[in-house]
C-alpha cells in the first residue's frame, strides 16, 4: 500500500484593477521578493474561505466574486497545493502596509520583470484568461523551480 501524503494547502489572489494588479513586496522574508496576497488553511475553511480571510488580513479589502484561475501543486521536502485566484471586484479601503510586507499596484504587463517567487513567475502568462490551469513543480527549498510543467485545463 502506498504511503497517503499531507499537502500543505494555500491560496493566492489576484486582484486586478484598471491594467494594475495587487501585489505585496515582502519585507520580513523570502528577499524583497513579489506576491500576491494569499496564505494558508485555517481548521474548516474551503479553499474561497481561506483566500477572502487571507486577502482581507493582509490588505484590509473584501474580495467579491474571486474566480478560481489554476491550481499549482509543489514539490520539495515537503508538498503543497496552491488554489490560484483572480478578480476584479472589491469594497473596503486598502491598509498602507501588509503584515507580511508594502502593498503595491503592478502594471500587468511589468508582472513579468518584477522579482517573483518562479513558480508564481511561470503561471503568470496564465491569469485572467477564460481558463483553468494546473501547474506541478519541483522546487528547492529556497523556492526555486527545478523542473516544471503547466498545463490548461
């Protein structure tokens, strides 16, 4: 019988407004690298509980109608799925300064030349399209990625 494996489940937003995207630069870890707000499960939370709670802690902003845009499954010591999301659609006022870093609006089309994690890096060209993706990765523990592929859905 095989051994069963515990992935580690999270949630990622973006969250895009006029040709600008939502991004936090983080400050306390990871090197001054971008992403978007997101974070892990709590006890009981589906993967749209968990990205609304996370996105609201970390910019002081409701999301309305986020739309599940892929899943990323990673590999390094340990294992993980990423549930990706995107929307356009918000209330709230947005806090200065996240928990986890400075909150910053990035044109779309410089998401690309921004420092990213490199799996988030890899799916960007995937967001906002009328299509899932599902991505799997090999990563090291410093979050580089060894070995990729991606494909829609």
């Amino acid at each position: 019988m095989k051994d069963r494996i515990v992935h580690y489940n999270s949630t990622a937003c973006y969250l895009k407004k006029d040709n600008e995207v939502l991004m936090i630069k983080f400050t306390k870890k990871w090197g001054q690298v971008y992403a978007p707000p997101g974070g892990k499960f709590e006890s009981g939370e589906t993967p749209l509980d968990c990205i609304i709670r996370e996105f609201y802690e970390e910019t002081g902003l409701t999301l309305i109608n986020p739309r599940l845009q892929g899943i990323s499954y990673w590999h390094a010591s340990t294992e993980g799925i990423i549930f990706i999301y995107t929307a356009e659609e918000y209330r709230g006022e947005l806090t200065k300064t996240s928990t986890e870093g400075n909150l910053e609006w990035i044109k779309i089309d410089d998401l690309l030349s921004i420092k990213q994690f490199d799996q988030n890096e890899k799916f960007t060209p995937y967001l906002f399209k009328d299509e899932l993706f599902e991505g799997k990765f090999l990563i090291d523990d410093k979050c580089k990625a060894l070995k990729y592929e991606i494909r829609k859905m």
